[in-house]
C-alpha cells in the first residue's frame, strides 16, 4: 500500500447519504470517476475530480453521486485511498467507493477497508479486479487477487459500520455461466453485501432478468445498473473483445456502425437517447439507480443529469418504455450468437414477474466421464487435505490438479477443481469477465467454475455455490 496516503479523518457523524437513498427507493444517478494512473500526476487528477464533486453537488435535478472505481482502466493505478481523499469530507458519505482485489492480498484488503472506514468512505462495491490491460495470462495469473466475497466477509466482520455491496454481471447467455453468475450473488449476499451493482449491457431483458430472479428467490435487495456512454474507441474496444465480460452482439454492432456512418455528432446523438431510455428503463424494471460511465467532465455530467431527469419524466409507463426501447432498437438481437439462453419465457411482458425460472435439466452442462473420474480419484486420495499440511500429497496433488501450495488447501470445497488453476485464483465463483461460451477471460480455456459448476450438479450440491463460503487460500 502507498506510504503517501494521508487520512487520519474519524467519520464522526453517522450520515450516509447513499445508502439513505437506495434504500429509500428514490431514483438517484452516480457518475463514474477512475482512478488515474501513476503515470498522471496526482495532485492535477485530484483537483479534476474536486471539480467533479462540485459539478455533482451543483445538480439539483435529481440525487446524484460519484463511483470511483479502482485500479479499472490503468495497469498501475494509484491508490484509491490517495484519490479519493481528494473529496470533501463532509461529502463522502455520497459516494460510491469500488474496491478492486487485484494486487491485494487478504491483510492489504483489511488495511484498504479499514482507511476507508477512518476516512468516512462509508459505501463500499468489492470487486475481484480484471486482468491489467495488454497484459498477458502469466503475468495476471502471478499477481494476487483478494476475491471479492472475501473482501466482503472481511468487511462484515471487522468493519460494520461499511456499506458494502457486491458486483454481479447478468449478461451471460448459456444457463451455466449465468445461474453461475447469480449463484455467487447470492453468496455475496449471505456473506453480507446490501447491495448489488450488475456490469456493463445493453441488453435491458437481462437486467429485467436479474431482476425477476431476485424476486423469484425473496431477495429484494437494492441494486445499481452500470450504464456507458458510448465513444467510438470504446465501442471497437469492446467489439474486437478488449474490455472483459462486457459484449456487443453482432446485431448492436451493425446498429452502432450505422450511427457512426454519417458523423460524431450524430452518434453521439444516438448514444445520448440510448441513455435516457437505459436510465427510463432501470427506473421502471426496479432498480434503485445507475452507475453511468464515460463523462467524466463537470459539462458533460450537467448535460447527462438534465436528460436523465426528461427521460425519467417521459417514460412513466413500462409499456410506453418498452415501445421506445424495441423501436429504437429496431428490435435487433441483443445476445451473443450462438448463444441465447433466458431464464424466463414472457420477459418484457410486464414490469412485474409473471412466471417462474425455467430451470431445463436438458439445457444443463453435464460431466463428461473423464471428469467423474478425476473427481472420484481425487476424493479418494485428497479428501482430508483441507485439514493437512500444504506439503502433505504435495507431488500428486501437484501432478493430478495443478496444485502450487496454497497456504491452506481448499480442493474438498471446490470438487477437487484447485481454485490456483484460475488466473486470478478465485474459489467463490467466476469473475464477470468470461467470454461467451464460459472461457476464460484470459486464455482460450474453458473458466475452472464452468467444470465446478457440472460437478456440482453431478453431486447434486448446487445449493453449495451460493452456500459454502471458501476462505482465502494465502
Ligand atoms: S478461470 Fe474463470 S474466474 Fe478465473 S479468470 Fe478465467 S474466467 Fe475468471
């Protein structure tokens, strides 16, 4: 952690703006700030983001709010800690602070929790971290990564008095990768998360779809949508596959190209509606707010609040909502093909859930013979590790899971998958980032949690995935 980091404040009134609103239910916006690279000169990117904070505190139109996210768009970023303490103090209690695990081990979460604590960041998003951008899968897999159901165990554990939310992607379309995804939300939730904040889309069913899961489940949790302004560069990023877990289908990328044909204006134009019926669309599918990225400039976020707050006024109804949002759309395709799975026949029938999940045995991943086999040779011979040495069986465990000796070994908690053979090492669950198809964000293999997921299900302990909280290993 930076030496540099000067916060010795005490959070001495009990106000949390934030959490007052989402939990009130009242619609509000936050505008999502990153924190700069080193490489940036940390004094001029704190005075930027105190120009932010008072462009926020001068909208009236509506709540509004900053999200800071953390190492997101810089491979070494500073110190989310050392930004952030650029904000007022009497206003921290309005924002959203987003913790990456990436580069963190376990005592440097607490750490990075407890300065957030002491310096009155009261509302806390965990997040797992990406990958560095350009970086490449021996480089991710050698550096560490506090998971973010662990950051959030930590947190209700040592940290009460934290806001703390947890991070879910909806847009996966194979049933596996996506009950995956909403398995390990609701671990998150056991484990203490109060919020929830689902990932770039622009596939409004699957929020709508979230949503309704949720509400089949009794979770009535708060949550947040993040929402992006499109830029031309971003939009190439994302369809040539650059930014993890966020896609494109191939019928959005002929939309946006069009609306690139003619001229900037006219596709910023384009985004600028795309926004309002997004944030419209939030509203009436229920949730309490969006996190929208990409203005980061005091006029541009006057701008995006002014329209956000039309929008909200000319779409009181989810029917004429919906009407809008197909036309504008022109009803194109919004999942990856291939891949097409929903987990609800009538979405976007009604605003409110009408029906159940449709859980298809057919549709489900099974275990190949092969992995039945590993599994049951692997029980056989590993069944006590968890409460062994890391160096006992060390050579067959090495041999037949790719162990590399974690400080405490979880395989009976993770069907004998070693969480080690994930770059980042998670054991709760997937990252947001897999690709379509559940690979890997970072390599041409199938993610490690697609296997768990089929084992579980072969042993008939899928209630395990949102269940069994797995400690860190180190
Ligand atoms: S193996 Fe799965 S969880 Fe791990 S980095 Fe790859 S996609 Fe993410």
């Amino acid at each position: 952690m930076d030496s540099g980091i000067q916060l010795e404040m005490n959070f001495e009134h009990n106000r949390n703006r934030f959490k007052s609103r989402i939990q009130s239910g009242e619609f509000f916006v936050l505008f999502e700030v990153n924190t700069p690279s080193r490489q940036a000169d940390l004094d001029v990117s704190a005075e930027r983001l105190r120009e932010l904070e008072f462009a926020v505190s001068a909208i009236r139109s509506l709540p509004v709010g900053l999200a800071i996210t953390d190492k997101y768009t810089a491979g070494e970023s500073w110190h989310i800690c050392d930004f952030a303490a650029a904000l007022s103090p009497e206003d921290r209690d309005m924002h959203l602070f987003i913790l990456s695990g990436r580069d963190s081990d376990a005592q440097e979460m607490q750490a990075t929790l407890q300065l957030c604590r002491n310096s009155g960041m009261a509302n806390v998003l965990a997040v797992s971290g990406n990958a560095a951008p350009a970086e490449n899968l021996r480089q991710t897999a050698g550096r560490k990564f506090c998971e973010s159901v662990n950051t959030i165990h930590y947190a209700r554990e040592d940290f009460p008095e934290l806001f703390v939310g947890g991070a879910v992607n909806p847009y996966k379309y194979t049933p596996g990768e996506l009950y995956a995804q909403y398995f390990k939300l609701i671990k998150k939730i056991n484990q203490g998360a109060e919020f929830f904040v689902a990932n770039f889309g622009w596939d409004m069913m699957k929020l709508q779809e979230l949503r309704w899961y949720m509400s089949s489940r009794g979770l009535h949790i708060p949550g947040l949508a993040r929402l992006m302004m499109l830029t031309p560069e971003k939009f190439e990023s994302i369809a040539a596959g650059k930014i993890p877990g966020i896609q494109i289908s191939p019928d959005f990328q002929i939309i946006l190209q069009n609306e690139l044909k003619y001229s900037f204006t006219q596709f910023e134009a384009a985004q600028w509606r795309r926004i309002q019926l997004q944030a419209a669309g939030c509203k009436l599918l229920g949730y309490n707010g969006i996190q929208l990225a990409g203005l980061e400039r005091p006029d541009k976020i006057k701008i995006a609040a002014a329209r956000i707050r039309e929008a909200l006024e000319e779409f009181q109804h989810f029917d004429d909502w919906r009407k809008a949002y197909q036309e504008h759309l022109a009803r194109a395709e919004m999942a990856p093909y291939p891949y097409r799975f929903y987990l609800f026949n009538q979405l976007f029938s009604s605003a409110y859930p009408e029906n159940s999940p449709r859980m298809n045995d057919a549709q489900m991943p099974e275990s190949s013979r092969v992995e039945k086999w590993y599994y049951n040779l692997s029980k056989f011979m590993f069944a006590h590790a968890g409460n062994q040495s890391p160096d006992e069986h060390y050579w067959s465990k090495h041999f037949l899971v790719g162990c590399s000796r974690c400080n405490q070994c979880r395989l009976p908690d993770t069907w004998y998958i070693c969480p080690k053979t994930c770059p980042k090492g998670l054991s709760n669950g997937p990252c947001g980032g897999t690709r379509p198809g559940w690979h890997c964000e970072l390599s041409e293999h199938e993610c490690i949690h697609s296997r768990i997921f089929r084992l579980s299900r072969w042993k008939d302990e899928v209630e395990k995935l949102e269940e069994n909280y797995i400690p860190s290993g180190n």
